[in-house]
C-alpha cells in the first residue's frame, strides 16, 4: 500500500494561508475578496498551445490563466475545465492555441468587495474564477476553492 503523504494539489502551499489577515470575530465572509489574493496573476499569451498552458497550470499550481499581455488587461481566462473540454473535443493540444478556448466572459468585482458578495456572484453567474481590479487594475483571480477556503479556515479555527 502507497502511503500520500501530502494530498494537497501544490505541496508547501496550504489551505490554511487564506486566514491571515482576517479577522477572527465575524464570518469570514465579511472580509475583502482581496485578502484571498496570492502570487502575481498567472498569465499566456493568445498563441500559447495547450500543451504549453497545461505546463504553466503546473508549474503555477494554479487552476486558470489570463490570456493576455498587458498589466492590467485581460482578453480571456483559461481555466482547468476549458482543457478538458478541449482535449474531450480530440483538439490537438500542440496546435489548439489559448485564445482558440479561453473564455471571455469575464466576471470582474473590486478589490473592496467582501467573500461573500464574490461568492453570490459567482454562483449567480456559473462561474469558478473572478478577475479582482483595484482602480481598473487586474491584480489577481478568486476561485471558488479559494472561497471555499475561507469559509473551511474559519470553521477550523473555531475547533
């Protein structure tokens, strides 16, 4: 029997980073989309084959990438999800470009906005990534795991 040791999908980065900052006597809910935000935003240009998108996924450990180049602007998300379906479609991930699949329905909301009022939107939309701006600024992407663990933080420290 092979034993996991770490089950986490990128080793060394924990779920439990999303309370610091926080704050500890209200619902975690209450606090700014912007505290979930990490590393800088990942992103591809529109010309990336899937192959390559699929190894910066990898190498990011993040679950979408803007598709785009310049600071601030965004053409499109590809996301873990449009992969699939790419490769579900028999796409040649060699010649299949990110531009050819990423999404551009963009969800946006202000750096301000509170978790919650991210989440309702993003169940609202059917959607499991939010573009974070702050004063018309792409400054990173909310997923709905990042969401997810805010909420699970705060019912863990309450243990």
């Amino acid at each position: 029997m092979t034993v996991i040791e770490d089950l986490r999908p990128c080793p060394g980065r924990g779920y439990g980073i999303h309370r610091d900052g926080m704050t500890t006597d209200v619902s975690p809910g209450s606090d700014k989309v912007s505290l979930l935000i990490g590393a800088p935003v990942a992103r591809v240009r529109a010309e990336a084959n899937l192959r390559d998108v699929a190894a910066v996924m990898v190498e990011r450990c993040v679950g979408a990438l803007v598709v785009g180049e310049r600071q601030g602007l965004a053409a499109g998300i590809v996301s873990e999800r449009d992969l699939v379906r790419a490769l579900a479609e028999a796409r040649d991930p060699l010649t299949t470009r990110a531009g050819d699949i990423a999404s551009t329905r963009l969800l946006w909301c202000d750096a301000d906005a509170t978790i919650a009022e991210v989440a309702t939107e993003m169940m609202d939309a059917y959607v499991r990534h939010i573009l974070v701006e702050d004063r018309g600024r792409l400054i990173g992407i909310v997923s709905a795991r990042d969401v997810l663990g805010a909420y699970a933080s705060a019912d863990l420290d309450d243990i």
